[in-house]
C-alpha cells in the first residue's frame, strides 16, 4: 500500500457516483467511489492505496476537502466495488469503464472521456470495445447505437445505448462494472468476432 496525494480529475457518468483520479507526485491513477458528498474536480485528498496490477485502488481516505462531507449511505472506502471478481481478465460482453479519446477526420484528437464500454473482442494486450452513451445522448437520436434492455445488469445508473462505433483500448488495468445480460449480448454482439474494427484511437 501508500499514502499518496490525488486530484480529482472527472465524475464519471452512468455510474454511482465513481471518481476519476490522478496522482499528483508519482504515476498512479484509477476509478473509484470515495464515499464523500460536496466533490468537486479538481479537489485533492490524501488516501491510502493499493495496486491491482497496473490500476489502483483507494483504501481509504485519510485527508478531504473542508467542504466534502460523509455520504448519507455508502459502502467501506476498502469494500470491493463489485461482486465480480477483479483479477478475472475482460471477457466479451464485460462491461468496464475505459478513457477513450475520438480521432476526426483530418487526425487531430477529440478531447477524451471516461465512460462506460461493453467490450467486444480481447485480442492478446488490446480489446475492441464500444463506448455507452445516455439514452437521450446525440448518438441515440441519430440512431447510432442500440438500446440496452437491461442496463441495470451492465451495472449502469440510467436507461443506456451502445454505440456502433469500435475502438481499440489496452487491456491492462479495466475498471469492470458489470456484464450485458444475455438477451443484450445476443442483439448486440451477434457479429463481435466478424465486425472490422475502426480506425479510432483510445485515450493513452
């Protein structure tokens, strides 16, 4: 374990309430619920972590914001954040939660974000994943992506699509939240070992 300092870098969506972290003296980052109300980004904290490979994961929080408070219900800050287990590699139809970053068409890179991906194929390092957007999102109403039936078993906080688009992403350290249910496999990923990738990029 250490005790390190971190910033606050992005509340990720769909999910309950888990926070993208970074380290601000050494190279350490990850996903995680904190247990406290009244963050914010930008907000540093000292914590306790621990390694899981090549992702981290906070222990405890030693050190908070004057204006963060307990959460009225929360798990342990150490409680394992879901039931599957983490050391299990990513499987088609594994839903995690990736920073993916979007190339235009003349190469120059969109901004990145964390978000929600089901996971299409594993391929040796990389996996071909499909990002999950909000189902009033710009991508469900141009009917780019397919309505989950279940987005409550990926592990998501609100109705969801997935996006038609593929993108490339290393498997090390994916922050898994759940798994499509057996009808969402069936009509999302008939095609997963056929379908040619994209030429989009994720986020290093």
């Amino acid at each position: 374990m250490e005790i390190i300092e971190i910033e606050l870098t992005e509340l990720t969506e769909l999910t309950d309430g888990r926070w993208a972290w970074r380290a601000t003296q050494v190279c350490r980052h990850g996903t995680d619920r904190l247990g406290l109300d009244g963050l914010a980004r930008g907000d540093r904290l000292v914590v306790e972590v621990r390694s899981h490979g090549l992702s981290w994961t906070v222990q405890r929080v030693l050190r908070k914001p004057a204006h963060a408070r307990p959460a009225a219900t929360r798990p342990r800050a150490c409680s394992p954040r879901s039931t599957l287990p983490r050391a299990t590699a990513p499987v088609a139809g594994d839903v995690l939660l990736r920073r993916v970053r979007f190339s235009s068409d003349n190469g120059e890179d969109r901004a990145s974000k964390l978000r929600p991906c089901v996971v299409v194929e594993v391929a040796g390092h990389e996996m071909r994943v499909r990002p999950i957007h909000g189902s009033n999102s710009f991508i469900r109403r141009e009917g780019m992506g397919r309505r989950l039936l279940d987005w409550a078993a990926a592990g998501l906080r609100k109705p969801s699509v997935v996006s038609a688009t593929d993108l490339w992403v290393p498997v090390s350290g994916p922050h898994r939240i759940g798994r499509l249910g057996d009808t969402d496999r069936r009509r999302i990923l008939p095609d997963a070992g056929t379908r040619p990738a994209s030429a989009v990029t994720a986020a290093a």
